[in-house]
C-alpha cells in the first residue's frame, strides 16, 4: 500500500529491483570490460608470435653459420 499525502499525487517510492535501464548500462560496462580485455590479449598474442618469429630467425641464422663452420673446416682437412 502506498502512502500518499494528496489523493491526486501520491508519493512514488523508488524500486528495490534494478529498471531494464539499470540493467543494460551493467551489461554494456561488462561487455566493454571484456572487450578491453580481449583487445590486451590480443595486442600481446601478436607481440608473442612476433617475438617468437624473432627467435626462431636467430637460431636458423646461428644453424646456418654453424654448418657453414663445419664445412670450413671439412674443407681444410681435405686440403691437409
């Protein structure tokens, strides 16, 4: 029952339940959050793979002088 001081205007109380309202402005912060987070993740897996690539260069350019080492020195032994 509501209380009211005049018959034509009754005092509305505020509601204990969120509006729609309430609840859709909840839901667009939690889907901007998430999709904040899965733009880091994202930003860090390229950061990752390029880091990765980065090494998996190094080590093909360091197999590469290494073989080429060993063929040196092959070849100096055939010439001793």
């Amino acid at each position: 029952m509501k209380v009211s001081f005049d018959k034509y205007f009754p005092v509305v109380q505020p509601s204990i339940y969120p509006t729609q309202t309430d609840l859709f402005a909840k839901r667009v912060e939690r889907l901007d959050a998430e999709r904040a987070l899965q733009t880091q993740v994202t930003e860090r897996l390229k950061k990752f793979h390029q880091y990765e690539w980065e090494i998996y260069e190094m080590r093909m350019k360091q197999l590469v002088i290494n073989i080429q080492i060993v063929n040196q020195n092959t070849e100096i032994d055939k010439l001793v």
